[in-house]
C-alpha cells in the first residue's frame, strides 16, 4: 500500500496538514500550507459561492488561471459540513476544479457520509477523507464510506468534534486496532485534537498516523482569515489550555439556537458567556449579554467582558506568537524530526 506522502507527491514527510477551519481556512492559507510541503484545507459553511471564489483563488495562486489546466489535480483539499449543504451543490465544484481532496464532516447520521462520498466519487478521482471522534464511529464509516482517509479527532481539539470521546493518546491506537481487525488497514489515518508543535507532531507519528492535522496553530498565521483581530489576541494570550478552554454547546447557543446535530459540541476558550450559563443562566439572558457586548465599544473582547466565542484546542499555549503558515509548517516538521531523534537516542 502506498504511503499517504506518496499519494500526493507535493508533500514532505512528516506531513502536516491545516484543518479545514469554516471561516478562517480560505485559499491563501490552503495554498501556503500546500507550498511549504504540506497539505492546505479550505474551510466552508452555508456559502458554495465563497466555497466557489476560494477555490477560483487557489487556482491562480498555483496555475495562474481560474481552474486548473486539463489533466491537473489542485494540490489542496476543501471541507463540507455535510449537514449544512447538498451534495448537489457541492459535487460540481469538485468536477470543476478537481481537488485533491474532499474532507466531510458533522454528519447527523454515519451512514450520511457513504452517500457523500459516492457522490464525490461520481465525479472525479478526488480522495474522500472523513473526520471521526469514536473507535465504533471509525469502523462504521469505514463499513459504509470506504474513505481513503480517515481524521481521528481527540477531544482535545478546538472547535466542533463529538461531544464524548477521548484524547488522541488512546483513541488513535484502539481505532487503528479496530480497523485492522475488520478489514480496513488500507485505509490512511491522521491525528488530530490538541497538536500544536513538532514534539506532538512526534507523538502521533508514534502512535502510528500518516499525517497529522493543526488547527489551533494555524490562527496564529496571517494567511488565516480571522473574523477580527480580537480573535487572534485571544489566541496569543491563552495558556493552560486544561484550564482555560472548555467543550461545550452553549458556544453555539449564543447567537440564537444551535443547528449543529446532537452528537456534537465545540471546544472554545472560556467566556464570560460560558461561565455565566454554567453558572446557572438562562440562554435568554446570556444570549441578550451576548448582543450587547458584540454592538459595545469592545465588540464582544473587552476585559471582564469576552463574551465572542474563540475556537481553541489545549494546545493554544503553545501557540505564542504570530507566525506565517510556511514557516510554521517548516518549524514543526523540523521539531517532529529532532523529537524523534530525541526519543531514538533514548532508547
């Protein structure tokens, strides 16, 4: 079986990859991820134009033209929140400009993503990749989606993964047992949840994954597509992510009624918003404080009172300063390597 590096001949290994970040993963992040020897991910939501115009980007950033030429792949990857959109509204997209991936998420039921990826299939020989957080969830959607890859989410990760589940530590060994044993060791398999630097870039290749996925990190690059700067100063002065982020729905609450399926929750620096429904707070309420912080001179940032949900995995304090995304790709590959040879000469 060829390794995932091979499939993709732009990469270098270790191969590391952007998550496919909905709103702040667009085409100059996705293409510099690619550039640097990695694999570049744009993100998307509700919007298939923007999705559309990334894409078109992305295109003249590698081929100076808006598709790529004839027989040409585009070497990035786009994400689907397959419970957000149609197939029939994304399949076109990758029969126009042929990416070399297509990454599905947030499905509602398992069996959703075998549908998606015979679609996608339908159309091109783009790789389907899907995003999992459970050992029974890796098997079921290997059973029904034959992905080429699979993304095995720990709970550690910032932004939305399965509500229960476990860290990347134990759940990486016990799915890839689970695949072996039912037929589906060809399958390719990334780590992600909670990866920020090389020494976890080495810690996951040591459990055995072909690539490894940041999100984190990559909020920190200019090439990311921050909503505001508020966002990435929230980022920067994070530390002791244990602490200071949390997983839960209310992030998703406080603009108005949460539309992602049940099996799902976000992981996000706390907030004024969060301690205050912890605390015993009605939605209504916190929902109400929500809006006036957002329209108040802070927009939503101001001391004692963030209130604007910032997604983050515990690795966000290891994310310390603003950083392009080539170099770092090129820092953490390089402190992958010398982590390993750390751990070699203690053996």
């Amino acid at each position: 079986m060829s390794s995932l590096s091979a499939l993709y001949p732009w990469t270098h290994s270790p191969l590391l990859i952007n998550a496919p970040m909905a709103g702040f993963a667009g085409s100059a992040l996705a293409a510099a991820v690619s550039k640097a020897h990695g694999f570049g991910f744009i993100g998307s939501a509700f919007d298939m134009s923007a999705l559309a115009t990334a894409l078109e980007e992305a295109s003249q950033l590698f081929f100076n033209a808006p598709v790529p030429p004839e027989g040409e792949e585009l070497p990035i990857g786009f994400g689907v929140l397959i419970f957000l959109v149609k197939a029939e509204a994304v399949v076109p997209l990758v029969q126009k400009f042929r990416p070399a991936a297509v990454w599905l998420f947030g499905a509602g039921e398992l069996e959703e993503y075998g549908v998606w990826a015979d679609k996608v299939r339908g159309v091109s020989g783009t790789r389907v990749w899907v995003q999992i957080g459970s050992v029974a969830g890796a098997v079921r959607v290997a059973e029904v989606a034959r992905p080429d890859v699979l993304v095995l989410q720990g709970l550690d990760a910032g932004g939305h993964g399965w509500e229960k589940g476990a860290g990347i530590v134990s759940l990486f060994p016990e799915a890839q047992d689970a695949l072996v044993e039912k037929g589906f060791g060809h399958i390719h398999l990334c780590a992600a949840g909670g990866i920020a630097d090389g020494r976890g870039v080495a810690a996951a290749l040591a459990l055995g994954a072909e690539g490894v996925v940041m999100g984190t990190r990559f909020l920190s690059a200019p090439e990311t597509t921050a909503p505001t700067q508020g966002h990435r100063e929230a980022i920067l002065r994070t530390s002791d992510g244990g602490q200071n982020t949390v997983r839960a729905k209310v992030f998703d609450e406080v603009r108005g009624p949460n539309v992602w399926p049940v099996l799902f929750d976000g992981r996000g620096v706390v907030t004024d918003s969060y301690t205050d429904f912890a605390g015993g707070g009605g939605i209504e309420e916190v929902r109400r404080l929500y809006k006036e912080a957002v329209e108040g001179e802070g927009k939503g940032f101001a001391e004692g009172n963030r209130r604007v949900t910032v997604w983050a995995g515990t690795g966000v304090g290891l994310v310390r300063r603003i950083q392009p995304a080539r170099e770092i790709v090129e820092e953490v590959r390089e402190g992958a390597r010398a982590a390993l040879q750390r751990a070699k000469e203690r053996l």
